[in-house]
C-alpha cells in the first residue's frame, strides 16, 4: 500500500536477522540453535518478499515456498537426528555431546 | 488518510511484536516458550507479508512455518524432556567467548552500516504495492522457476527418506 | 494467462537419469527379501556413467536452458563430468564400509546419488534460487549419510554438527540471495546480477548487490570450510562414515567452488568502470584474507593432528586456500578466461582424485584405518597395495613432481604469478613446504616403522578387499600418477571431452 514499508521491512528483516546470528552464538542448545536459524530464514524471506514486492516481481511468494520447503525439510531432518541423539546419550550415558575431540 | 494511519499503527505493532519475540528467542533458555515466541514472530511477519499485498505468502507463512514447522519443533521437545534437551556442541563452545564478541561486533556493526546506508541512499520514491493472482505466481513457478521447484521434489524426498533411516529403531 | 512450458531437451537429461536411478534403487529395494549391496552399487555406477555419457555425447558446450537458469559452459559442463568421475570412485570406495558397516546399502546409494545431484545441478546453475536449493539438497544428503551408521553416537555427533552449521550457512546464504535478487531489481538470474553491477541504475541496488556478495560469500565460506568458518570440518570428518567424508572433502569442495566462481562472475573486471573495479577490488581484498588464513591455519593445524581423517580434513582447508587463489586469478582480466578455466580444472580433478585415494584407503583399512596415524605403521608390510596407493595420494596431495597434485599446483600458481598475486602464491609454496611433513609422516610410519601390538587392529580388518573397493583405489592411483608423468593426458582430455 504504501512505500515507506518496504525499508521498514529492509529494516525489520535485518534486525530479525540480527537476532538470529546472536542467537546462534549464544545459545548451547543445540534446538534453540536451530530456533534462532528459523528467525535468520524468516528475516531472508521478509526481505524476499519486500524486495518483490518493491519491483512488481509476480514470482516471489513462489520463491519464499522454496526457502520454507528447505526450512521445513532440514527441520525434518534436523529434529530426527536430534532424538537420535539424544535416544543414544540417554542409553550411552553420555552427558555431552562430545566425543569428538573439538 | 485514516486507512494508511491506521495500517501504520498496525504495522508497527507487527514490527514490534516480531521483534520482541525475536529476541525472546534468541536469548531465552526456555525452550518452550522460545517455540511460542518463535510462533509470534511468524505471525507477525505474515501480517506485515498482508500489509505488503502478499497473501499468499501470508498464507503459506501460517500454513507451513508456524502450522508445520512449529509443531514439529514442540512435539520433539515434548519428546524429549524440556530439562535434557541441552545438547551441546563441544567445539562451538569451547570458542565461544572470542567468537560472541567478534560475532556481535560484527553483526551489530552490520547492521547499523547496512541501516544507515538504507536510511541516506534510499529517496522516497513513487510506486505502488501489487498484488499477484496465485495463477501469476504458479505459472512463473513452473516456466521460469521449473529446475529449483522440481529439485523441491527431490529436496523433499530425500528429507522424507533420512528422517525415517535416522529416527527408526533397528 | 498463457503458460509457456519448456521444452522437453537433452539438458535435462544428467538430473533426470540420476534422479531415476536413485528413486529406482529404493523402490527395487523394497521388492527385495536379502540386502543386495553389490547391486545397488552396480545400479549407482550405472547412472552416474549414464549420465556422464549424456553430458558428453549431448550435451555441447555452451549449452544453456531455462531461459538461463542453467548454462553448460566451459567450467561447468566439465564440472559436472568431474563430479559424475568422482562419483563414480566414491560408490565404489564405499564398497567396503556399506558392507563392513551394516549401513542400509539401497537408501545409501541413492542418498549419495542424490547429493552427486545435487552437486551436478550446482555447478550448472545460473540462478539463484536453483543455486540455493541444490547446496541445501547436498548438506541434507551429506547430513543423513553422516548419521547413517547405527548405534554410533560419533556419527550422529558428526550429523548434528554438520546440520547445525549447515544450517546457520544456509540462513546467511538466503538473506544474501534476497539482497542480489533485489539488486537485480526483482530477478535472481545471474545475467541479471551482472547487469546491476555492470549497469547500476541507482545507488540503492549497488548497495544491495554489494551486500548481497558479502552475505552470500559467507554462506559459502562455510561450505568451502575456508578458516575462520571452518571450526566443524574435522568434527565431521572424523565422525561421518569415510566415503561421506570423501563426498565432503572433494566432491563438494569441487562443485562450491565452480558454483563461487559463476555467482562472483559478474565481478570479473571487463573494463575500469570506477563503480565495479571499486566493487572487485574490496571483494578480492575479501578473498584474499580467506586463502592467506585458510593456508597459513590450515596447514598449521593439520602439524598436531592425531587422527588421520581430522589431519586430511585440515588439509583440505589448507587445498580450499589454493582455490581460493584460482578465483582470485578469475576476477582479474589479465589473464585469459579459457586459462583460469583450464588451470582450475586441472587442480580440481587432481584433487578430487587423490583425495578419493587418500579416503579410500582409509575406508579399507577398517576403523583402525580411520582413526590414529599411529596405526599405519608397518602397512608397507602388511598391505603393500594400500601402502602403495596411500603414498601415491599423500605425495600427489603434497605436491611432489610426477604427480596429478604437483601439475594442478603448478598451473594454478603459474597463473597467479600471472595475475600478480605473488605474495599469495608464496605464502601457499610456503604452506605446501610445510604439509610435506605431516603428509611424508604417514609415508615414513608406513614403510619405516614396525608395527606395534596396538595397530593390530588394523588387521582384524583383513578379509581380501571388495572387486569394486580395488577397482576404485587402482583408477585414482593410476590416473594420479598418469596425470602426473603425462599432463598432455589431463589437457587432451579436458579438450575432447
């Protein structure tokens, strides 16, 4: 509607990425980790789309599916391997995740 | 006049929301609740795709991000029992202190040059939000976009088949 | 709303003939009563040569389809054909682990298939969505085979860790891809980008490709291992299956780089237009820090390893440090874009193939194999093959004359000397002086050293070596050393290919 929106989302989507990249960092956790990568991805699909959106792009709602279809695939991955792991450090007795030497 | 007020005040009640749950995710060590602050954040962010004249990207945001994906992320902290999902990652953190400081040194110097920059180059100039047909959107997806959307397809198989080898017992 | 559908064309045919193959070994495999390794393996080298064969006889250079989407040209067409070769080895160096390991034999070949697609399609694609997808089709792939191994909580650390990273990469890449995308105005075709660089029409979307290059540079730091994104790399290494490893070390650093270099193209200088030589100029500055820190760290810390896979994983950062150098030699327009080609090339297939030497022996020498150096002593007794094609790999990584790696060095640098990066060239001369002593250890324990009672591990291993495991280690070694006595070879190859 209005254009003043689209650098509020340039803004808004660096901020939001921002946090993400911080929280990667602060976090030990390894799923708030991957919480805060889904914010770094949501920051890329705001600035996606505003950027479609600001050059009359009709194909970019269909490129924010590509990045969710990643997002949800490495999700799905990702939280298996996750239970895996932790299916294995609960009957291995191994506190951390440390075996291999950092 | 008091439409585009209005839409202002609601947008930046968006950008806030979104913000602040942002940052709850970031920070937060309860990881349930970061999923929740994580949901806000994706439904703030499908607002602000409304605002832009984007609804269906609105609507595979809610469908897929904060329907799909978020329940996903609850259903294996529930799992897992919420106090013994502190899976580490040793080398990361053995690193940790340098790396924060240079990292957010780095991230917030990037940020405010990235925005100043924003806020001196870009003039106000004229144009106008528009809305696609979905009918515009499939068709680019399948003539220009048809190579990444069919390697969807075989993303998504090879998630399919790693999640089920992964989390089977033997 | 007319809808223009593409033509049906032989550019298809590689993806689609990997793609088949894949899906055709997991459903054969639910049809089967008994684990058939043997044949899954056959039916992988079946598609991978398959579609090598489409890709020579169909597919010309210069090809291109998807109204630019994807384009054969010189670097990338015979990209793909390097990645199909290495493909090839790697299935059949896999041989012995899928056995030995237990590891579901059907789901593992068409998982690599899968990601030896992946990496095709990478180094083809000229758009940038296509370019996203196809490296997060490889990290998901290489993620799954890395925790393949059951009961082995190394392997699902290794997993874990690569996904984490891989990850986070991938969120950097995306929001770089988002900013090129509008610095081309609203297209995410390379072409596009160049234009925007080439032709800036404001000052905004100038600023948007230049932040666009810096994030998604970042994204590939990560997947190139290049030092300080590196920390991950011999974690997985060491935890993943070897022949993942392998996939990892050469495969994927082949097809990032080919991919680096079409997404950094518009960069390369044409003229002195203030505007873009400014923009190269900071971003080969950029570059620059990634390979002096890549080789100088690299090389530094693969001194003190122990175990031999962490040892070849620091190696391969000090080896993405030196091609580093060849896209830095790219970006320049002193020298000819046919012979940047060709030298990158050279060095790529060199280290592709004595990277798959050096992981394939590893792989045959079971768990003992894979662990300490320690445990090689003594192999030139035991396994004289082994040993033999261990050294030619360790010597061809080295540098040595009369090897694939001393060719690929030599032409690359000779290049660079070229292009006036002297000081880099150097610092990698320097770092390749040095690797000579961790490289030549593993050669002097294997023919000088006895063994001792705790490297008998490596023996329990010794059931005779699988048909397809031999076939892999002899077509690495002989080609290394071919390359390396007679480089015309490589070059004619490269010609009529």
């Amino acid at each position: 509607m209005d254009p003043v929106f689209f650098p509020a989302n340039l803004l808004l989507s660096l901020a939001i990425f921002s946090l993400g990249v911080m929280g990667v960092l602060w976090h030990r956790n390894a799923l708030s980790v991957f919480m805060s990568i889904e914010l770094m991805l949501n920051a890329g699909n705001l600035a996606l789309i505003s950027f479609a959106q600001r050059f009359g792009d009709s194909a970019g709602a269909g490129l924010v599916l590509f990045v969710m279809t990643v997002a949800a695939a490495e999700a799905g991955v990702g939280l298996a391997i996750f239970i895996r792991l932790y299916r294995q450090r609960s009957t291995v007795e191994l506190d951390k995740a440390d075996e291999l030497q950092g | 006049m008091k439409l585009i007020s209005l839409q202002y005040a609601f947008y930046a009640f968006l950008a806030t929301m979104a913000i602040l749950s942002a940052a709850y995710v970031a920070f937060s060590r309860k990881t349930v609740y970061a999923v929740l602050a994580l949901v806000v954040t994706m439904l703030s962010l499908a607002g602000i795709f409304l605002l832009i004249q984007s609804p269906f990207a609105a609507l595979i945001q809610v469908f897929v991000y904060a329907g799909a994906i978020l329940v996903l992320f609850l259903y294996v902290i529930m799992l897992l029992n919420p106090r013994q999902t502190d899976v580490t990652i040793r080398s990361m953190v053995e690193h940790r202190g340098p790396m924060l400081v240079v990292a957010g040194v780095l991230t917030a110097s990037f940020f405010f040059l990235t925005a100043k920059w924003l806020i001196t180059v870009y003039g106000a100039d004229e144009f106008q939000f528009k809305e696609f047909s979905l009918i515009e959107v499939a068709s680019r997806l399948l003539s220009d976009y048809l190579l990444p959307f069919e390697l969807t397809s075989i993303l998504l198989l090879m998630a399919i088949i790693g999640a089920v080898l992964i989390a089977k017992r033997n | 709303m007319t809808v223009s559908w593409p033509t049906i064309e032989w550019t298809w045919a590689p993806l689609v003939l990997l793609a088949l193959t894949a899906v055709g070994i997991v459903m054969a495999d639910l049809f089967m009563r008994a684990p058939r390794p043997a044949l899954w393996m056959q039916l992988g080298l079946l598609g991978l040569l398959a579609a090598g064969t489409a890709v020579v006889l169909k597919i010309p250079d210069g090809v291109s389809a998807f109204n630019q989407a994807v384009r054969y040209d010189g670097l990338g067409r015979l990209g793909v054909l390097v990645i199909l070769a290495g493909g090839c080895l790697i299935v059949l160096i896999s041989h012995r682990p899928v056995r030995r390991d237990e590891l579901p034999a059907a789901e593992y070949f068409a998982l690599l298939l899968l990601v030896v697609l992946g990496l095709a399609t990478l180094s083809i694609s000229f758009e940038l969505m296509a370019i996203f997808l196809s490296v997060e089709m490889v990290s998901v792939g290489v993620y799954i085979l890395a925790g393949l191994r059951r009961g082995d909580t190394r392997g699902s650390e290794a997993a874990m860790k690569y996904f984490v990273l891989a990850a986070f990469s991938a969120g950097f890449l995306v929001l770089g891809f988002a900013f090129l995308y509008g610095g081309a105005e609203g297209s995410t075709l390379l072409g596009r980008i160049a234009l925007a660089v080439h032709r800036p029409s404001t000052p905004f979307t100038v600023g948007c490709v230049l932040a666009g290059f810096a994030l998604a540079l970042t994204g590939f730091a990560f997947k190139l291992t290049l030092v300080p994104f590196h920390l991950y790399a011999a974690d997985v290494f060491d935890g993943a299956p070897t022949p993942v490893a392998a996939v990892l070390a050469a495969l994927s650093k082949a097809a990032g780089l080919i991919a680096l270099i079409h997404l950094l193209s518009p960069l390369r200088i044409v003229s002195n237009e203030t505007m873009q030589s400014a923009l190269t100029q900071d971003f080969t500055g950029l570059l620059w820090i990634f390979a002096a820190l890549s080789i100088v760290v690299g090389n530094a810390v693969a001194l003190v390893q122990r175990r031999i896979k962490r040892m070849l994983a620091y190696s391969t950062i000090a080896h993405s440090g030196y091609l580093l150098i060849g896209v830095l030699v790219f970006l320049d327009n002193t020298v000819r874009m046919a012979e940047v080609e060709t030298a990158i090339l050279v060095y790529l297939i060199a280290y592709v193939l004595m990277n798959v030497g050096a992981f394939g022996v590893a792989a045959a020498l079971g768990p003992a194999g894979e662990g300490e150096i320690e445990h090689y002593a003594g192999l030139a007794r035991r396994s004289p093959a082994l040993a033999l094609a261990m050294t030619v790999a360790l010597l061809s990584l080295t540098g040595i004359p009369a090897t694939a790696g001393f060719v690929g060095k030599l032409t690359l640098f000779a290049r660079a000397v070229e292009a006036g990066h002297i000081a880099l060239v150097v610092l990698a001369v320097l770092g390749s002086a040095v690797s000579a002593y961790y490289y030549l250890r593993i050669v002097v324990y294997m023919y000088m050293r006895e063994s001792s009672t705790e490297t008998v591990g490596a023996d329990t291993d010794a059931a005779p070596l699988e048909l397809g495991h031999k076939i892999g280690l002899i077509l690495s070694t002989a080609a290394t050393v071919l390359f390396g006595v007679f480089p015309q070879t490589l070059l004619f190859l490269l010609k009529i290919l």
